[in-house]
C-alpha cells in the first residue's frame, strides 16, 4: 500500500494555468477527483491516456468531475487498428453488460481525441508520443512544460542488445535521451523476466543501465510487479538510492501519492 495499492494515474501541475493535466485513468484518478470536490466553478482538463488495458482506464467512471455539467475534459488514446479510435474503446469498455454507467450517461462535456503521433501544442504544454514495445499500441509520451522533458513510458519492454540495434531501438534513443525525468515500466527484476520475455515489460536493471546510457537526469520506475510487496520494493528503492544517487539528480520507485518537483 506504501508503493501502490491502485493503478496508474499521474497528476501533472502546469505552471500559469488551471487547466488539469492527467496522464492514465486506472484506479488513481478516483483520489484524484476527490481533490477537486470541493473545487468552485468549471473544471477544464486533458486525460492522455497510453492504452486501454483495464489497469490504465479502469478508474476512469470513478471520476467525479465528469459527472459535473460545467466540466470539460478531453481524453486522448492512440487508435487501436480494426477497434477503433478514443470513443470507440470506452464506449466498449463501458456498457451496460460490464459497468452501470454508459458514455451517454456522463454529464460533463466530453471530447474523444485519438491521439495523432507527432508533437501538439495545448494550454501552457506540448505533447509528442511514439509507440512502445508493448503488446497493443501503446503511447509513450512526452511532455514539453516549462522549458522541461517529462516522459511517461509506464508499459514498455526494453530489449537491450547494443550489437544489433534496431531502427525502433534508434528512435527510442532518440525520443528519450537527455530528458528531465523519465518514468518508466520496471516491473520486473532480471530473473524474473527470463520467463516473462514478451510480455511487455521491462527488468528494472535495464531500464537505469539505458538512462544511465541515456544521459537522463531523473528516473522513476513504474508498474511494480503486484506479488511485489512493500518491503521488498521499499529495499530496492534503497538499493536505487544507494547506488545510483549519484547518477541521477534523482532516482526511485513511484509510489502512492508521491510528488515530483523539477
């Protein structure tokens, strides 16, 4: 419960606007939207969510603000080939067979974006994406705020072989060298995923030895593996700590309600 007893969700604070910037929709974002409850006038926000698998869009119906009339949120996803674009799949997640609550029920103005694969400009931000290593299409995005490189890449399977780098190898460099802050999937240690190799994810060894690689000042390691239990991630976030502090400006496990300040 220490490191994350929900899915994930993230709060992004963007500075000279007080338009909400959220990045997934699994179980998190109902906190979240208890942090706005008693928030006076409209709320006006972007959901930016990287795929639909449950873990990431589970929560999404348990955001209050969406059942405000005065709120407007736009929420983006990569298209899904032959499932379809934003709409689609939460109007096939959400219907009455799996949830009481359909699309057409929720009150607040609602904009379905399927997220186009180059760099846009909204209030105060940018954004860009490519694709993941991951076993449907799935944003990696980035965030231009401030001056500042944020990357969330909870769901991404890292495949390290320097000899034979690939094109798709190439541009992840690319997309994320030199960043401010990377969060990044580790759910697994490399033992573990000698067995779990294609699905998904990535060993947390890998992930610091490509940003370390990578010239990437912040890291924070995503998507804990659920047998994982609080004591042992609190003792590979020491371990992080103790031997790569010196790396990073900062590096560790992500953790419930944790706040990152660039």
């Amino acid at each position: 419960m220490e490191y994350g007893g929900n899915t994930t969700c993230l709060e992004i604070d963007v500075p000279g606007t007080d338009d909400v910037l959220i990045l997934d929709s699994g179980t998190g974002i109902r906190n979240l939207g208890n942090k706005f409850k008693d928030q006076p006038g409209k709320i006006w926000g972007r959901i930016f969510i990287t795929h639909p698998h449950w873990d990431h869009i589970q929560g999404f119906p348990f955001f209050k603000p969406i059942y405000g009339s005065k709120n407007h949120f736009s929420i983006h996803m990569p298209e899904q080939g032959e499932e379809g674009g934003c709409k689609d799949i939460l109007d096939g997640h959400l219907t009455k067979t799996f949830f009481p609550v359909t699309l057409d029920m929720i009150d607040a103005n609602l904009e379905y974006i399927t997220q186009p694969m180059k760099r846009m400009k909204y209030e105060g931000y940018d954004v860009d994406f490519m694709l993941a290593n991951h076993t449907i299409e799935t944003a990696i995005y980035k965030i231009f705020i401030d001056g500042k490189e944020i990357v969330f890449c909870p769901d991404n399977e890292l495949i390290l072989k320097p000899s034979e780098k690939s094109d798709y190898d190439t541009k992840l460099e690319a997309f994320l060298s030199g960043v401010d802050l990377l969060i990044h999937d580790g759910q697994y240690d490399r033992e573990s995923y000698k067995e779990k190799k294609g699905w998904g994810h990535s060993a947390w060894e890998d992930v610091v030895e490509f940003a370390v690689r990578l010239d990437i000042q912040r890291l924070f390691i995503t998507h804990h593996d659920p047998d994982s239990d609080d004591k042992q991630l609190r003792s590979l976030d020491d371990h992080l700590n103790t031997e790569f502090g010196s790396v990073f400006k900062s590096i560790g496990l992500a953790k419930e309600g944790y706040q990152i300040i660039l």
